[in-house]
C-alpha cells in the first residue's frame, strides 16, 4: 500500500507561481515513476507532468510545457510540482499518483498507468 498526499495549493494572482508537493507513505516511490494530473469543475482528469524513477526524463502537456518544472528527491519519497505564470485555466484539482510499473514507464500520460492516487490539493488562479 501507498498513501500520497498533495500539498501546496492555494489561491494565487494569474501569473503567480505555486510549487506543489507529494509525499509518499508505506511503500516507496523511488522505483516507480511518478505523474501530475489535474481535473476541473465539468473536466474529464487531465495529464499534465511525470518523471521517471531516477529523473532522467520528464514528460510535460503542451498546455503547461515551458511553465510548469516536475522533479523528485526519492531520498525523501517526495515529488514536486513548481508551476510558474500560472494562468485562469490551470485552476483545478491537482493529484499526484505512482505509476503501476517499476523501473520503467510505458504510457506516461495515460492515468490507467497509475495503481495509486493523492486526495488532491485545490489551485485556483484568478484574473
């Protein structure tokens, strides 16, 4: 079992920045990439960032790319998620969740990929 806990969500000016965080429990995270997802309100569950197990590579939307920076400190089971000129329309529920393979990533974007989930932390960006 893993238990994932977001934090760092807020409210925040358009343009403003956030840096999201995830903790893991119980088992590690450090063999398992990791991802970023997000829904809002009437919005089907979003992709928006993951990172493989050692960080080597990172997978962004295009949506968030050049904006949003993913990375991991496995030493502290944590992941993160530094989201700067944030915008209106990232405002949303943002999850993180552990992918279901270890050592490798297949379809990182897929949500079907990931076994386990984070309640999720609210971000909302007024105009």
């Amino acid at each position: 079992q893993v238990h994932l806990e977001e934090s760092g969500g807020g409210l925040v000016q358009a343009g403003g920045s956030l840096r999201l965080s995830c903790a893991a429990s119980g088992r590690t995270l450090s063999i398992h990439a990791v991802g970023w997802f997000r829904q809002a309100p009437g919005k089907d569950r979003e992709f928006i960032s993951a990172i493989t197990w050692n960080g080597d590579r990172t997978y962004y939307a295009d949506v968030v790319k050049g904006r949003f920076t993913i990375s991991r400190i496995n030493a502290k089971n944590t992941m993160y998620l530094q989201m700067n000129s944030l915008k209106p329309e990232d405002t949303a529920v943002y999850y993180c969740a552990k992918n279901r393979l270890a050592w490798v990533v297949r379809d990182p974007m897929n949500p079907d990929e990931y076994d386990y989930w984070g309640q999720g932390t609210q971000v909302t960006v007024s105009s």
